[in-house]
C-alpha cells in the first residue's frame, strides 16, 4: 500500500486533528440523541478509496456521565435507528439499520444494505439483510442467534447476447458478548460470531478500555472456504480515541494471514455526537 500517494489519508488526519481541537473544549458531560459518522477505507490494490457516512438517532438520551463512550449506547440499552451511504468507484452502497432493546434482557437488531453497480457490460445489485436476536444473561454477558440474508442478480449485455443471473440465500447465525466495563469506563468487550453457511465464517475480537475515551481492539476472522479455494484468515487492530464524550476519531488496519494476495485494508472514521 503507498501510503505516500494516499493524499486521502493525510488530509483526513489533518482535518481530524483541526476538528477535534474544536471539540476538546467541553465544559460539562453532554446527553446525546445524534450521531454522524464519516469514514475513508483503502483498499490494497484498488486506486480508488470508499468514501462513507452515517447518521444515527438514539431513542432515547446516551449519557456521558459513565462508562466508556463509544459503547454506551450497548452499556445503557439505548434503542436507536440508523441510515447510511458508501461510494467505491462507482459502487453506490445504501444502509439501514435498528436497535431496539425491549427491556434490560432482550435486544432486536436488523442491519440491510443495498448495493447496486452499472457499467457498459454488466448491472450488478445486491441486498443483505442480517437479523439478530439477544438476550442478556446477565448485565454482563449477552447470547443470541439470527439469519443472515444475501441475495445478488446480474444483468450481463455484450452488445451480442443479453441475460441475467441471480441467487440467494439465508445462513443462521449465532453470537456473543461479554463485557467488563463499568461505570469508571475501564475494562474488556469481548464478541465472538459464527455464521453456518457452505462457507462457514468464525469471527472474534477483543477490546480493552483504558479509559472512557481510549481504546484498542484486535479481531480476527476464519472462513472455511469449501473444497478448492484458500481458507480465508484475516486479523485487525483498531484504536479509538475520544476527545470527550461527543467527538472522536478511530483507525483501523487489517490484512490477510498466509495469502499472497495484496488485500490490506486501512480505515478512518471521525464520529460526532450531538
């Protein structure tokens, strides 16, 4: 990856470091129901970069009087509802999502995206819809289970013959997570996924909180990919930090495992809650 060329990269942190030097100033813990996000993804061997934004509007008001910022909005059960927007390329990618959580013990999530495609040969759309159902053992620890929509058509033109494609399909899934933190905003967020499927996908990650604004993740991720092709492993790291309790700013780096295949992805994301 030529992080010297990537003048994406360079303006963003400049643009983060101005922003949050706006932001720093807080007199007092604000109560938020907003939140805009805008992130900027490099991919490895493509020369365009993902452009994204999203907003989300909490249902009801996320503290910041405790706990770590960035997962409050999980520590506190706060419902919310969310919509996006990626461009990669001419790649226009939509998404909606929810979180509601009924009571300290149940919690319904439906994330869907929409993604559509067209050049002078092929017209590409896919949709993905996962929903995910919870409940929370304890305040602690929460398990669920869900189903994971996919469904992709093409519509193929060579100027000779014309005819489209299209397939779906429905994997069950199951997950978990576990939580250390407290009202001090320090300690572990562990998560782990499974998804069943002819390509079966194992994912985890671990998060430590040293404070209520700093925090790093590492995660991995194992397809099983059938008999043929390469088993895909991939490890992350991330690092999110808080300026206070409405601005931050989060990295993130990830890469393939025993591949040859140059497919490293860096990623940079500014929230702001209001």
């Amino acid at each position: 990856m030529n992080f010297k060329s990537n003048k994406l990269s360079t303006t963003l942190t400049a643009l983060s470091l101005i922003t949050a030097s706006v932001f720093t100033v807080s007199a007092a813990h604000a109560a938020t129901q907003n939140e805009v996000q805008v992130t900027a993804v490099d991919f490895e061997g493509l020369d365009d970069n993902l452009y994204g934004a999203k907003y989300i509007r909490y249902l009801d008001e996320v503290s910041g009087n405790s706990g770590a910022y960035l997962i409050n909005p999980y520590l506190q059960r706060v419902s919310s509802l969310s919509g996006g927007y990626a461009n990669l390329d001419g790649i226009d990618v939509f998404n909606l999502g929810s979180t509601f959580y009924l009571d300290d013990t149940w919690m319904l999530a439906i994330e869907g995206a929409h993604g559509k495609f067209d050049d002078e040969f092929v017209d590409e759309e896919y949709t993905n819809v996962d929903l995910k159902v919870g409940f929370n053992l304890s305040r602690e620890w929460q398990i669920g289970a869900g189903l994971m929509y996919q469904r992709r058509s093409y519509d193929f033109n060579n100027d000779e013959e014309r005819f489209s494609e299209s397939e779906n399909e429905t994997s069950p899934l199951v997950f978990t997570r576990y939580t250390t933190v407290g009202n001090t905003g320090t300690g572990w967020d562990f998560t782990a996924q499974y998804i069943a499927d002819d390509v079966d996908v194992l994912s985890g990650s671990a998060r430590y909180f040293f404070s209520p604004g700093l925090s790093v993740q590492g995660s991995y991720s194992y397809t099983n990919a059938p008999e043929g092709f390469d088993n895909l492993k991939t490890a992350a790291v991330a690092l999110d930090y808080w300026f206070n309790d409405q601005f931050s700013v989060s990295a993130s780096y990830e890469t393939d495992i025993d591949s040859d295949i140059d497919s490293d992805v860096a990623s940079l994301t500014a929230s702001y809650r209001f």
